[in-house]
C-alpha cells in the first residue's frame, strides 16, 4: 500500500486517465484535470461525443496503463520552448493556460507513457502506486468556466489508494443516490422548484412546511430557552445601507439587481447583519445591556450561477437561522463556549453526533487589531477545548473580519457536512461606529460574533432528508401515525381511534381507500408512516389496534392509553 496523499493520488489518476483519452481519440485535445474533494475530473474538445458506455473503454485502458507502472517524469522548458512544444501538438487550450505562469516561474511538464503534460505536480512515483480507479460520469463545462467560450466535455472519476476504499466509497455512493433529497422531495410531496418562479426558489408543499414549521417551533423555543431574543427585518434596505457594509463593494456580483422606489435604490437583502446593527445603533448602548443575544430567521437572496444550483443544498432564496452576540471583551470568552455547546445541542437533537471544529485563523490579509484577533482566536480554541472536542486548526483559513470555528457533521452514512458556524467581525462594527458606554463613562467598541446553528433551513431540510432517507422521526414526521381498517365495517372503530389520538395532539389520518390491508401497508411503508395502526374484528369490538411500528415491526395490540404514551415518550424525548 502507498502512503501519498489522496490528492497526490487521484490528479495522478487524472494524468493516466488523459493519457487513456490520448490513446483512444487521438485528435484530442486537453485543458485541465485537477484532483477534487471526491475524486478528479479532465476537460477535453473532442470531435467524438462522449456516450457513458465510452467510460469502460477508456477505463480498461487506464488499467492497463496503471499496469504498466509507467513513471511520472517532470521536466522544465523555458517559455519559448513550451510554447513551440504545446504549438506543435495543437494543444491550444494548454497555450492558454501557459500563458497565465507568471514570467520568472519554473514551467514544467510531467511525461506519462506518451502523454505529456503541462503541470506543477505533485505526481506519485509511477502509474502502479494510483491503486483503484473508476470513472463515473460525462459532463459539459465550459473553458474557464465562461458561457461565451466553447464547451468542453468533462469526465468524472474518483481514485482510492486501494481496492477497498473505492469499494467502501462506491457503496456509500449507493446508499446517497437512495437517500437523495431531490427524488424523495418529489416522491414525499415535500417540495418543489417551478421555472415560472425562478431557478433556485423553493416552493414548499404542506408536508415540506409541517416540517419546517416543526423544527423552526423547535429553534425558536430553544433560543428563548437560552437567553436569546428574537427578531424580524426587512427583506429590502436602501443602498447606503449596503454601500455602509461594503456588500456593494465586494459583494455585488452576489446580490439581485438594484430596485428604484422614490428614485432612491433599494436592494432585496443576502444578509441580515447590517439590519440587527441598525437596530443596535437605534440608541446609545451601555455594557449593563451586554451581551445581546438577537436570533432572525431571515430570508435572503443571492444570485447563485445556475450551474451551481443543487435542489435544498444550493438556492437563491433561503432563510438563515441567524444570530448576532454583541459583548464586551472581557464577555466574549463565555458567549463562544456557549454558542458552542448550543450548537452541539441542537445537532445532537436532530440525532447528528459525530460533529467536528475547524478553527480558522487569520488570513494574511485582515481587519482589526492583531491582539484582538489573539483574544478571539484564544477565545475559539478554550471553548474547544472545555468542551473536550478534538479539533483542527486552518491556518490561514480565517474571513478577512475575523477568526471562526465551522462545524463538520457526519451523517448516517458517513459523509461529512459544513453546518453550523461562529464567526467574529472585526469590519462591521468599524464600518457602522458601533458603541457601547462602558463602566468608566467613555465608548468603546463592541465585540460582534455571527452565529448560525443550522445555517440555510433549505439546505439543513436537504441534510435531514438525506439523513433519515426520508423517514423523518416521529416528532418531525407530518404523519405520525394512519389508521388501517381491514374492511369498510371497521371504519366507525377506525375514525374513532383517528380522533382519539389526534385529541392528544397527534397526528394521525386514516386509509379509507377500498383496497386490501397489504396494498395500505405497502403505501404507508413508502410513504414513511411511522405508526400503522390496524384495526380488524376484534380490535374494533375491544377499542385496541394492532401496531406496527416502522422501526421496530410488530408490536403487538395496545389500548389507546398505552399507544399514546409509547408515541408521547418518542415525541417528548425525540427519539430518532
């Protein structure tokens, strides 16, 4: 087994793949093929169309080149003698990217076999230390990513270090493609998108909203809980506003156009911060008030390229669960340690535990005084630290306001995902004057740490879709439980069990359809019911039903006492 990193690995994998695509279409020619979180892709302008079965042909080539353990050898030309080389061989797209090496910067090349490449490396030593590969599937990408240049064709692959992690890694892949949140939306009746709305606007049906509206009741009863208060704003604020936050400077290509009302321009909002400022900046503050705690759930709206729009997980319209702590310094130690152990709450609630902090440090290029950014960044890690998370720290990795620590879930079927975050600004408390009249009678500049648990609820429905494959626990799931009469004669027992139980605050329907038991049971299953409850003869003569639990089978006839009190435990303690 090698020991190179994955990265290393799989744009090897890349190279080889290119060198596959070179043997088998020979008018070829090549831009670029970069290792990716998940794998490696390769752009290539081809007169051949690309057709899914090509990718076993080019595969089994890739084999027989991994076979042959043919070696990466890097060599450097001078500019002039890459341009004649890349010239020679048509490789027009590779001209383009010579172009962009900075004069004075090494230009190298890797060999592989026949295949040459323009590249900085690293490479492993030879073919045969790549491991496993699979190429997956064909796409169009444009050169540079431009819509006015011509499209490329891309394929995907992905390349593990032995035969068993691409085993692991295609199973799981398996498992997602089950469990993705665009075909059950749509098989669940959760929600939809309609190009007569726009790209990227959720449209959110009555089981879709049950649920939002469930885990929001969730949300909003936890922050009361623990000392924040809630707030709303506008979805629109006039220009000077975001020219204040600097969104129109650095932002704007990420906002909707300007609208005019009363010749002034007004922007429809991507973030709630300058609006909770306003609202801070309203009076004259005194450090008796701090800290505040505000909580929004606000919805904004980014223009996002279409090509990167991905059902819940990438939109243009979402509602964030977002939060501001305004303190003093000597407070901000105990709010992180706080924000952090809430977080870790709410994501253990909806049945997540494996959850990770990245801390983020600062960038070269930063705002705010160096010891402030040491005060934050101690801050950060005691809080980590106290609450005895193992941890990673990205150098560097730190928005140009402030340090943050990001939380990494795993979910059910081991992949990883960016969630909730906690992030200092050191630029918009400078930008807006924020103030606060200390102790000592004089001003002085608040602490400002952005907060967001769940982050987009778009994106945090598509995670728990994904999460529970659809079948959502009982305190979330739309329909708790359904009533199914063996026949017609059993439907007065029926509907009164229904009511019963949904005078206890459950919420349970009834499958008066003229079929059989096996055919309801078959539709509750597929709908994700978690309660079936049958009712034949004798549970209608006795006021009992015959209940089969999702999760757990059969359970057996219960009275209704002791129905309701199994479901109440599951809902009071949510049991996922």
């Amino acid at each position: 087994m090698n020991n190179y990193p994955l990265e290393t690995i799989r744009h090897s994998a890349a190279h080889v793949m290119a060198a596959a695509v070179q043997q088998l279409y020979p008018d070829a020619k090549f831009d670029i093929g970069p290792a990716t979180e998940n794998g490696f892709y390769y752009d290539f302008d081809m007169e051949h169309r690309l057709l899914p079965e090509d990718l076993k042909a080019i595969e089994k080539a890739m084999k027989k080149l991994i076979g042959r353990k043919l070696p990466f050898e890097c060599f450097e030309l001078s500019r002039a003698e890459a341009e004649k080389m890349l010239s020679e061989a048509g490789q027009t797209y590779k001209l383009e990217r010579l172009a962009d090496i900075p004069e004075g910067a090494k230009i190298t090349f890797y060999r592989t076999g026949d295949f040459v490449d323009l590249c900085r490396g690293p490479h492993v030593s030879n073919s045969g230390d790549i491991g496993a590969v699979k190429l997956q599937s064909i796409a169009g990408s444009y050169f540079r990513g431009d819509e006015k240049n011509k499209m490329l064709q891309r394929i995907y692959g992905t390349a593990f270090a032995t035969e068993e992690e691409l085993q692991a890694y295609l199973k799981q892949l398996e498992e997602a493609a089950k469990r993705d949140h665009r075909k059950l939306g749509q098989e669940l009746d959760l929600f939809s998108f309609s190009e007569n709305v726009g790209p990227g606007l959720v449209l959110w049906h009555p089981k879709g909203a049950f649920i939002r509206n469930t885990f929001e009741t969730f949300w909003r009863e936890e922050h009361y809980k623990n000392g924040y208060q809630l707030l709303y704003t506008p979805h629109i604020g006039q220009s000077i506003l975001w020219e204040t936050s600097g969104h129109l400077d650095f932002y704007k290509e990420g906002m909707y156009s300007a609208m005019q009302i009363d010749e002034k321009d007004y922007y429809v909002k991507p973030m709630n911060c300058p609006f909770h400022i306003e609202i801070y900046q309203s009076r004259l503050r005194s450090y008796r008030e701090l800290p505040l705690r505000w909580a929004e759930l606000g919805t904004v709206y980014r223009y996002e390229k279409s090509g990167a729009l991905h059902g819940l997980l990438r939109v243009r319209g979402f509602t964030q669960d977002d939060s501001h702590i305004i303190c003093t310094p000597e407070q901000i130690e105990d709010e992180i340690a706080e924000v952090l152990r809430f977080s870790l709450y709410i994501w253990n609630c909806f049945g997540f535990k494996e959850i990770k902090p990245y801390l983020s440090t600062r960038p070269a290029k930063a705002v705010g005084e160096p010891e402030r950014w040491e005060k934050a960044l101690t801050s950060l890690e005691k809080a980590v630290k106290k609450l005895n998370l193992d941890y990673e720290v990205d150098e560097g990795g730190g928005a140009f306001y402030g340090p943050k620590i990001d939380l990494k879930v795993k979910d059910a079927i081991g992949r990883e995902w960016q969630t909730a975050t906690i992030q200092f600004d050191f630029n918009l408390p400078e930008r807006f004057d924020m103030t606060y009249i200390g102790e000592d009678g004089k001003k002085h500049r608040p602490y400002m740490v952005h907060r967001a648990l769940m982050g987009s609820l778009e994106r945090f429905f598509g995670i728990l879709i994904e999460q529970y494959a659809g079948a959502f626990p009982l305190w979330l799931a739309p329909e708790q439980a359904r009533v199914l009469p063996v026949s017609d004669k059993q439907l007065d027992a029926a509907k009164a069990l229904m009511l019963e139980l949904r005078k206890r605050g459950f919420r349970v329907e009834i499958d008066e359809q003229a079929a059989s038991l096996g055919a309801k049971i078959k539709d509750a299953r597929k709908e994700r019911i978690p309660y079936m409850l049958v009712v034949g003869e004798r549970e209608a003569a006795d006021g009992t039903a015959a209940v089969r639990n999702r999760r757990e089978g059969e359970l057996g006839v219960m009275t209704v006492d002791q129905l309701a009190e199994k479901m109440r435990f599951e809902v009071d303690n949510k049991i996922v």
